[in-house]
C-alpha cells in the first residue's frame, strides 16, 4: 500500500490532520540530504506530545545546531488509527517525511510519567520493531529514552538500548556525532554504544551498571532555545509561546521529583526572555504565552519581568500565562494586571491543608495566604478558583483529611460574601513516593485507604466544588512502576501484551490486566508499595549528581520532625550534591525577590473600529483537505497575526478576530476556490508580496491565490453565482438522478431538507457527479447529506469544490 492510497483512506480515522505533515515552520531539509536521522517520540497522543516543551528544545537542537543531523517527531496514534495501521499492515512512520520510524538511526523516547511505558512498547510493536533490546540487531535503531522517569532507568533496561540522564541539549549532538562517526567507520552498534557510554549522562544497560552522572546544560544559552517551533494546525492541549525562563527549583518541596531532579538553578535574564518571546511571536502568531519554570515568581528580577513581558504582551493582543506562582506574598491586584488579554481561572496549590501537614511537604504557605488570596481575588471580581490538593502524605491522619474538607468550606463562604456565580474547582492526587525525593523510601497508601479519603472529601465538602480525583488505581500503578527494577520489566510486558496501553487515560486504564501481570509474575503488590529501609540498595543508587542520599536522609528526618528547610538562597547552601561550587557561589547573583510586587502603567483600552474589510481567495489541495474549517481558522489567525494583518478584534474578556469562511468547507474536500473574509481596523491594502509570505509557511497544499478589497458592509457571500462539487466514484446513475430532483428527503440526522431549489444544475456519468448549487438564505445542500442518500461517505470518494463568484 503506497503512501496516497493510505491518505486516502485516513478520512475512516478521526483527526486525521495529526497524522499528516500539516504545520507551520517544519524543516525544510529532506531524509536523504543529512546522513544522520532522529526521530523523537513523546508515547502519547498527538494533542500531548506536541505540547512537551522538552521535545521542542531537542527537535531544534538537533536540526540547527549541526549540519549533518536532522530530527524528525512521531507520537502514539489512537486507537482508531492502531486499528488501521494493523489492518493495512503500514507502519509506524514520521510526521515529517511519512518515512518508516524503523528507517531512523535513532528512536528517543521523552519520558515524564511511568503511565506511558506500555505506550513506549506499543510504538515500537507499530514500528515493526522488536521490543527487547536483545532481539534487535543492526537493522534497526538506537531505542534511547530521557526524561525525569529515567532518574530510575532500571524497569526500562530490557527495552532501551541508550538512556539520557539529566539535560539532554548537549548529549543529543555528541550522540549524532558519534552516530556520523560510527557510518563513517562501518561501526556496528555494540561499538557505537562502547563510545557513547563516555559521554557524561549516558546509560547502556547492555554494558552493566556503573556510576552515571547526571548531565547538566550550563547557563541556558539562548541559541538551544527553539525560536520557530513547529506550529500545529490542528488542536492540541498547550498551545502558545513557551519561553523557558529558568531551569531548576531550590524550593525544596519533598515530594517533587522535578525540584531536585532540574537542579542546578539557571535563570535567564529579563532581556533574553522578551527576546525569545518577540522572535517566537514573529515567527509563529500565537494568541498566548507561557513562562515556563517550577516557580516562576523565584525569578531573582520577577519584578521586572512581568511589566517587561506585559508591555509586550498587550502591545500584541496576547494573553500571558504563568502557571507555577507561589501564593505567599502574592498580592491579588497583581492577578488582575496579569489577565488584561484573556481573562481565565486562577489556581492554588495548598497540597495540604493544615500547617503542620506543611510543614512536613516543605510548603512554605498559612493557612492566612490562602485565604487572603482567595478573598482578594473574589474582591476583584475573580470568578473561577481552582485548587490542588494532595492526599496520603507521609504522618497524614484522618485530622489532616477533615481539615482539607474544612478548609473549602472556608474557601466557599468567603464566595459567599461577594455578588456572582462562582467557580471552585478542586483536583486531588494521590501522594507517589519518587525516585530522588526525601520521600523516596516511603510507603504508597493501600486503595482502601485512598477510597476512605476520597469518599470522606466527597461527603463533607461543599456541594458547590466541583471535584476531580485522581483515580487510586493509576496512582498506585504508578508507584509500582517508579521504583520497579528487572522484575518489573517483566510485568510490564506481560500487561502490554494482554493489551495494557494509554494507562494515562481513564478510558483506557485496565486495572484488572496489571493485576493480573502481577499475580503471574509472582510479585506481591503490598510488599511493592510498602516502606523501604534506609539500609536496602535502590535500583536507581547508581545515578550520580542529581541530589545525594545523605541530604535526601537528612530531609527526610526534618519532615518527622515537622522542620521546614528554606532556600539555599535565602540561608546558603543545604549541601544537596546537585551545584559545583561555582554554581553556589553563582546563587548571589539569583536572590528571590522580598515581594512580589510590581506596577504596570495603565493600559488604555484599545479600539477596533470596522474600518474596511478584504477577502482572501484560497485553495485546499492534497493533504490539506484532512484540515477541518476550525484548524483551518486557526491556521489563519496565526498567519494574520505572524504577518501583522490588521485584523479587528470582538470580546472583552477573550478578544478574537473577526473573520469568516464563506460557505464553510467540510474535513476531507478538496477545493479550488475558497473565500475568507477579514473585518480591519485599519485601512490596508494587500498586495501579491504580502500572499507570497503567506503561501510560504502555510501548511501542504493550503494556498492564497489573490485578495480584494471590500466596503466595510460588502459582503461576497451575495456575489456567489453558484457552488460547484465534483465527486468521483462508482454511482448507480438512476438513483442519484431520482434524489437530486426531489423535493425533500430526511438527511443524515434525520431532519427534513429541501433539496431541488438548492441544485441549480447537475450531471452524472459513470464515476462522476457533477453539481451546480444555489446559494439559498446563505446556505447551500450540505454534501455529506447528499453523499448519505447515495450511500457513499467521505471516506468513500474524492471530492472537489469551486466556489464560483462575480467580481
């Protein structure tokens, strides 16, 4: 089966624009032009993986900062399209070239959550890869992993040939160099792996255990950081400007794998962020933005940054997001000032909800923060809160329980006192004990345990929180899987293998199938989640320089005894093992700010008057056609904004263009001509330059062909002569004739339609429907209703279309 008789066939799949090259600022460098070939896999869907910003950053890496390497990304399909890929026996390939994964030097998984291994084994099955490392030989890629869950690469040694432990920017383009060398010498892979152990941060299991010291990318250098990321047109679950504005957390918080694992702490500086922000923007036209970091308002110039980044933000109609602030201090006027674009829900992560419980976790938080936050933000005019919460802590007792019940009845009368429908949320994760946490040895909680928690909350809380719990199955799976070693390899294939995949996902999780892998394997569940002695080896004692074990003992003994530890910056140093010297003495220049406080002069409210309006004239060819009219519109916005088209905004809290797709064109029909129209605020005069630059990073087979200009209430939708379909198939001729002369007919969902006043003219020969359709009260005969009275479907024939106008 070639390539275009499978994306013909992808109309069967949902979303199919995922599973196409259909996006903004890919590399424009072929398979064959670089000798050496990464593909890189977050093992999740498509909306999740393009989301990770890690990948981002090696994706660039990798493809601008050598020469002679390129990367290419693949994600795990849905089960739809698992079905289908089997079915015609096609393997998984790359966004990029739809190239075989298998054809790749390198496959790299970016690991974040244990939930995803049986996702990693199930691209490698689609792959037509091997899933032991044992079983693979020259024919086939490097399998290496990276990412926080590699801090205990042991359950994954089976399967991965290479790990990456630490930051991989630098590692990334030593291994393609070695990968250069080992083509140019004929290497085989067992010597390639012998010189890629040296590198510092590199795992092979196949060699045996030895020390590893974790790498660490030094002082962010900003010519690492992506700047035109690739662009999705279809939706995905993050979609903005990322900008990366510091690595690591000296927080301390004793449950975060993250906070001691990204240490050393790097920031960048005030300038270099904007910068980023501004190229980023330019290149791409995002409606929103992100600075990303463990806690962004331990910025040693916060104060700075966010007037700095503000300015920009409203100059460009862009909203800011900052998901990582620290209550404490935080003054709720500031809340405000931060939402200008678009204003959301703010969220708040007590984890526990009394003090001592706090004291415990290292949350630095009263119980007086959180309440004068959230009657600040209610003050102001603040309706949707969402808070985070944490259950089955270490010490926590059925007090701890009641009080976090309490603690949102304080939260809801303090809604109470203010005028409004208003939105509280709370989100409760069950506690996991990680791998480089002082929590490391402690026990996970039974599921009888975490289902009397869960149903105390459930009937003592508020009726008017909305409550979402994390499910204790998934959370327990997880525990077992983070500190598992090699006998945990085994269960994890068993599961996968009795069909275990997307465990990440509710609908998907199957409790019972790992149940069952344990029970065959022979390991005891309890045992698995119960304590751990300080004196017993961990499987991950071989990782050096991320945090030490003495420290890890030493918090862990400040935890029972209810001591808080504050930041190295605030008292020096705590001696975690993570920071050279320079480093440490580096933390001067990074103090935390005393206040979160800062001013930002006011904005004057911007006007978008309809001064004029201009039409596009566009085509949808080729893969394009898989692109449904909302990816399509937000194709556009970014385009218009990328290029600074004057383009008038409507909302007060949630502003957005104003611009329509005449006559929208379904997912899965080709056209030669379409028309967008587009209200300005500014007089603007388009000219072929301007569609030059458009056509140049559209995405395959989406193009401009002209545009015209049009009075401010001028409307080419009254200018339309008549709407052309060509379908192509096999018909029987009688029957379509006898449909297109009726005068109604039930449609597809079952209402009654008229259907001769809206067919102007047609033909029909042997594989061919020709239809000329009037333009009726702005609609036209939907296609899909017609294709369903002849028994056809989308994904059954091709379709073209030609909106027909007079100018």
């Amino acid at each position: 089966m070639n390539v275009k008789e499978f994306e013909k066939e992808l109309m069967k799949i949902s979303k199919p624009g995922s599973y196409l090259p259909l996006e903004m600022n890919l590399l424009n460098v072929s398979f064959d032009e670089r000798p050496v070939r990464f593909i890189l896999c977050y093992p999740d869907l498509y909306e999740i993986g393009m989301s990770h910003a890690g990948g981002k950053i090696l994706y660039h890496v990798i493809n601008n900062l050598t020469d002679f390497a390129l990367c290419h990304r693949v994600y795990l399909p849905k089960p739809d399209m698992q079905a289908f890929l089997k079915e015609k026996k096609f393997p998984l390939y790359a966004l990029e070239s739809m190239k075989p994964v298998k054809d790749y030097d390198f496959l790299g998984f970016s690991l974040l959550t244990e939930l995803v291994y049986t996702n990693v084994l199930k691209v490698l099955e689609l792959s037509h890869i091997p899933l032991r490392a044992s079983e693979r030989g020259e024919e086939f890629p490097i399998i290496q992993a990276g990412g926080t869950c590699t801090l205990n690469p042991v359950l994954l040694s089976p399967f991965i040939d290479l790990f990456v432990i630490g930051d991989g920017e630098e590692v990334m383009v030593e291994l393609a160099r070695l990968m250069k060398e080992k083509k140019e010498l004929n290497l085989s892979k067992r010597e390639f792996l012998e010189r890629a152990v040296d590198l510092e941060g590199v795992y092979v299991p196949s060699l045996g255990k030895r020390p590893v010291k974790k790498a660490v990318f030094h002082g962010l250098k900003k010519e690492f950081y992506p700047v035109s990321p690739v662009v999705p047109s279809v939706e995905i679950v993050h979609d903005r400007i990322v900008v990366e504005a510091m690595r690591g957390c000296l927080r301390g918080c004793r449950y975060c794998q993250a906070g001691f694992a990204y240490r050393p702490y790097r920031e960048r500086s005030v300038d270099e962020i904007v910068s980023i922000l501004g190229e980023t923007f330019e290149n791409t036209g995002y409606e929103e933005a992100s600075l990303l970091s463990l806690s962004i308002s331990d910025h040693s110039k916060f104060n700075e940054l966010i007037p700095s980044v503000m300015k920009f933000c409203n100059a460009r109609m862009i909203g800011l997001s900052l998901p990582s602030m620290r209550v404490k201090g935080f003054n709720p006027d500031l809340a405000t000032q931060l939402m200008r674009i678009r204003k959301s829900s703010f969220t708040i992560a007590p984890e526990a909800a009394t003090e001592r419980l706090r004291k415990v976790i290292n949350k630095d938080l009263s119980e007086e923060d959180i309440l004068s936050l959230v009657d600040g933000l209610f003050e102001r005019g603040w309706s949707k809160l969402k808070f985070y919460f944490m259950i089955g802590l270490p010490t926590e007792t059925d007090k701890d329980i009641e009080a976090l019940a309490g603690l949102l009845w304080k939260i809801y009368g303090i809604s109470r006192k203010y005028k409004g429908r208003k939105h509280l949320a709370a989100g409760f994760s069950i506690f996991v004990p990680k791998p480089f946490t002082p929590f490391q040895w402690e026990r996970f909680i039974s599921l009888e345990e975490a289902r009397k928690k869960i149903d105390y909350i459930k009937e003592h809380a508020p009726r008017s929180f909305k409550l979402r719990f994390h499910a204790p199955e998934m959370s327990l799976l997880e525990a077992l899987l983070t500190r598992g070693d090699e006998k945990m390899a085994e269960v994890l294939e068993m599961a996968f293998k009795y069909g275990a995949c997307l465990d990440s996902w509710e609908e998907h999780f199957r409790f019972d199938i790992w149940q069952r892998a344990f029970k065959e394997v022979g390991i005891d569940i309890e045992k698995e989640i119960g304590e751990k002695t300080i004196d017993e080896p961990l499987p991950w004692d071989f990782i050096k320089g991320v945090v030490s074990k003495k420290f890890l003992l030493k918090e862990r003994e400040k935890a029972y005894r209810e001591e808080r530890t504050p930041d190295c910056r605030i008292v020096g140093c705590h001696g975690c093992g993570a920071c050279t010297s320079d480093e440490i003495t580096k933390l001067k220049e990074f103090p935390i700010p005393e206040k979160v406080e800062f001013s930002l002069p006011p904005v004057k409210k911007r006007e978008f008057p309809l001064v004029a309006k201009v039409a596009f004239f566009f085509e949808k060819k080729g893969k394009s056609r898989f692109l449904s009219l909302l990816d399509i519109n937000r194709v556009f916005t970014r385009i218009f904004r990328r290029f600074g088209i004057p383009v008038k905004y409507q909302g007060r809290f949630n502003p957005h263009p104003r611009f329509s797709i005449l006559l929208g064109i379904p997912t899965g029909v080709e056209s030669k001509n379409e028309i967008i129209e587009v209200e300005l605020y500014e007089e603007f005069t388009p000219d072929n330059g301007l569609i030059e630059r458009f056509n140049s990073v559209l995405p395959e087979g989406l193009r401009f062909k002209k545009a015209v200009s049009l009075g401010k209430k001028e409307s080419l939708l009254k200018k339309v002569k008549e709407v052309i379909y060509r379908i192509e198939d096999d018909f029987d001729i009688g029957m379509v004739k006898d449909i297109l002369v009726s005068q109604e007919l039930k449609n597809r969902k079952g209402k009654m339609v008229q259907v001769s006043p809206l067919v102007a003219d047609f033909s029909v020969s042997k594989g061919i429907i020709e239809l000329h359709l009037n333009v009726v009260n702005g609609r036209i005969l939907n296609i899909q209703d017609f294709l369903f009275w002849i028994g056809k479907d989308l994904s059954s024939v091709s379709v073209e279309r030609e909106i027909v106008v007079g100018l």
